[in-house]
C-alpha cells in the first residue's frame, strides 16, 4: 500500500515512497533514548522526527505502527574512535548517584516521556525494554549462532562474524575491508574475535554482579546492537517499513543491526532508513565537557513554550544540520503565542471559504510528503497569516486544520498580556519622544533596548504600539 510521502533513504541515497508492504498500516520503528541521563534536544529532534511522520500518515488517512525501544542495558561507553570501553552507562550512572540501575533506568525513563508530552508527540504504540526482553535477544542470537553467523569466543563471549555477511556497509558506505582494528568497533579482546570488525551479541559477566543474566553461555548480558534487531523483528514481524535514527546511529549500530536482521531473516528485513541530522546550540556541538547540554527543563526554566523547540525544528529541513539559539526559540515561541492571539479573534470573523481550506492543506500536505519540507509549509502559513483579502474564519480553519501535523496548540487560549514595570514604560515613553522629534537614531537604540527586555514595538500613523516578544 503506497502512501504518498517520499523520504530519502539512507541505504538506496535517493527519495523513495514509504510503503506498508502489510497492506493496513506501515509498520516504523524508531531508535529510542539510553536512560541513563534526561535526553537533551539533540536527541529531541530524532524523537519529534517519528512524530511528524506518523501525524502525516494520520492526516492522509493512513495507520501506522511504531515501535520505540528503551534502552537500559548493554550500551558501553566509547572512546573518541567510537571503540566500546569501560563500564555500562547504566552501571557507571548508579555508581554516581548511588542508586540501584534499575531504579536510575526508570526515573530517566518517565523523564523521557514527559519530555515528549510536553512536546506533543503521540506515544509509540508500545516502548519495549532491553531488560525485559532478553529472551528475544537469547533466541535470536541463538538461530545467529545455528546458522554460522555468530560464534562463541575464547572468552565466553559470543560474536557476530562480520565477513559471513557480505554486503556490510551498504548504509554507511564502510566496507569491512577498509575498517582498520579497532575502528569503530569494540576494542580487541586479546585474541577472542575471529576478525577484528566482530563485534559482541552477548558479553560474560565476569566480575559484573549487577545487570546480568543466565545464557546457555554463561552468565552475561546483552550487546547494544541485538536489541533492536530482536525488538524490530518481534514487534514489527519481520517487516520494517521504515527504521529511523539519528545519523550517529548510522554507523556502526545500523549497520550491525541490519547485518543482525537481515542475517536472522534471509531477506531484507529494513526498506527504508532515515536519518536525522546533527543539532548545534549556539554553533557548538553540545557536550558536557563543553558545558553547553541543553534539556528540555531548561527551555522551560526560561519561561519559553517547549513547543517552541517543535517550531524551531520543524523550521529546518531534518536532513540537515541545525543551528539551534536560545534567539530563535525566543522568536518561535513570540511566533506561537502571536498565532494563538490571532487564532482567537479570526475564528469568528466572516465564513469560512471549504475550497480555499481543501486547496490550501493539500497543498501544505503536499510540501510535507516532499521529504518532510516542512519548512516550506510553514512558509505558507507566515503567507497566509499575511493575506488580507481572506477572512479570519478561513484562516483560523487553515491553522487548524494544519496544526494536526504540526502540533503546535494554535487553539490555546493565548495568554493574558502582562503589565510592564516602571523600566519599560520609561523607556516606551523615551523612544516615543524620539519619533515625534525624528531622533531616528535614538529612536532605533531605545528599540533594541526594549527588544533586550522581551518587548517588540511597532510604529503606524496611529503611532506606536508594543508586545512581549
């Protein structure tokens, strides 16, 4: 069942239409967040990029089944070439906050899913957990290991065998015989790989007491890649219509998953992958070294609309890398409440034009199914917000109709407009002065004076009006 929207797919480097080959509903699966930290709005961006698909499927008329896995095992921290070192992040988490794992994994998770409430993104159809789905994993390693694809190392651990699936790298680009020791992958276990690009379904406890589990090879736990594959193939039967991540994931975790899969299978188990770009704050990559990890909370703590974050991304293409500042989500959430404002009195001027309405979302619909352009859709709504020759009903129908793909909560009830202290009104005073006396250039430094205490002035013949930014 085709469905109209076209994405561009990592693995085919072209746009291809997105499919339910079940014919009913397409089945998506999306790489979810390793809670053991509150997921920053980097990883917001991937989240709210499965969202935006799904409300364009809903809104074309057309099911969807996603699934969003949890992960809260298995996945090492990394050194700077990627190599998987050190301890588990869950485990490394519980020693710092002294806290049992489990317990970590939990708090970090309802702090996920209230982030994306808060954001409007509709839930997954079911959010499975590494920890509570092992069998999966165990069985699925198990056929890998009956059919040749995977081997028990020389130190208890068990491999999947990199060259016994020939076409590896088909989504990265990264051929096996390309990739140094090392690169990438996890670091050399003193002889136990039969190749140097192996890497580990199910790791030997050792000394590891906590988070452990039995297996017919001993006691261990799961590496970071089978999960997904055992979660997607059971939860999506085999057939994933459209796999999303961001770009970090594309290699290695992608493609060992789709080794994984596809190994596990005999087909071709993925149709498409899609990946979300980078995002930047205040032109840095965000770390914690440098300081500069932005959460949702601290969009909030600012004062600011947390759907400004879903404006600002959905003003950027999610195939290219962003640039978020704390400017432009001032100006997104100003942009939200100045709809909203309007919204309220456009409802009940004039009749609504049902042909202009009908030609109008299926135009933005349109620009959505493009490869997500959504972009240019909200374009033709900062257009349509303009148009004085269509009444406010028409308008009010338009934003709403439209705010079902872009959840922005256009029908709020806009808030009430506070009062300005004795500083802003001085200086409203100020500037007022200097336009009726043409002090143009004083005029423009008390604006950006104002502009610096979130107030916006405007000038008509009927003088000179101001807003909160």
């Amino acid at each position: 069942m085709n469905t109209g929207l076209f994405i561009f797919d990592t693995k085919a480097r072209e746009l291809k239409e997105i499919s339910a080959r079940n014919g009913f509903e397409v089945q998506i699966y999306c790489c979810g967040p390793t809670v053991y930290r509150d997921a920053h709005v980097g990883n917001l961006r991937t989240f709210l990029l499965g969202d935006l698909i799904k409300r364009t499927l809903d809104f074309s008329g057309i099911a969807s089944n996603l699934i969003q896995n949890i992960t809260d095992v298995g996945h090492m921290a990394e050194d700077l070439a990627g190599n998987e070192i050190g301890e588990d992040k869950m485990l490394a988490q519980s020693k710092s906050e002294a806290t049992d794992p489990f317990d970590i994994a939990r708090k970090y998770e309802a702090n996920f899913h209230n982030d994306l409430a808060q954001l409007s993104v509709i839930p997954a159809a079911a959010y499975p957990k590494a920890s509570e789905t092992i069998d999966l994993m165990l069985n699925l390693i198990s056929k890998l290991i009956a059919t040749n694809h995977a081997y028990v190392g020389s130190d208890g651990c068990v491999y999947f065998s990199a060259e016994s699936f020939p076409s590896y790298g088909d989504i990265s680009g990264n051929r096996l015989e390309s990739l140094k020791p090392g690169h990438r992958h996890e670091h050399i276990e003193d002889g136990a790989k039969k190749f140097h690009a192996d890497w580990a379904l199910w790791k030997a406890a050792n000394n590891r007491t906590e988070m452990i589990w039995d297996s017919p090879w001993g006691a261990g736990f799961p590496g970071w890649h089978i999960e997904c594959s055992a979660m997607s193939l059971h939860f999506l039967e085999g057939n994933v219509d459209l796999h999303l991540g961001g770009i970090d994931l594309r290699f290695p975790h992608h493609e060992n998953e789709r080794a994984q899969s596809n190994a596990a299978a005999g087909y071709e188990v993925v149709e498409n992958w899609v990946h979300g770009e980078h995002l930047l704050f205040e032109g840095r990559k965000m770390s914690k070294s440098a300081g500069n990890v932005v959460l949702l909370s601290d969009v909030i703590a600012k004062g600011l609309d947390p759907l400004a974050l879903r404006l600002c991304f959905l003003e950027n293409r999610y195939r290219s890398q962003m640039d978020l500042t704390w400017d432009s989500l001032k100006a997104a959430g100003s942009t939200i409440e100045r709809w909203r404002v309007k919204y309220a009195h456009w409802k009940s001027e004039g009749e609504i034009d049902k042909q202009f309405v009908a030609e109008f979302s299926q135009g933005a619909l349109a620009d959505i199914q493009r490869d997500l352009d959504t972009p240019r859709a909200i374009q033709q709504l900062r257009k349509l917000e303009k148009d004085e020759f269509l009444s406010g009903a028409t308008k009010a129908e338009c934003f709403q109709i439209m705010d079902s793909i872009f959840a922005l909560d256009i029908t709020r009830a806009p808030k009430v407009k506070a009062e300005p202290n004795e500083e802003i009104l001085e200086l409203l005073e100020l500037r007022s002065g200097a336009r009726a006396s043409k002090d143009f250039a004083l005029s423009d430094k008390l604006r950006d004076q104002l502009s610096k205490l979130g107030v916006g002035v405007k000038d008509s013949p009927a003088g000179q009006d101001w807003d909160w930014l």
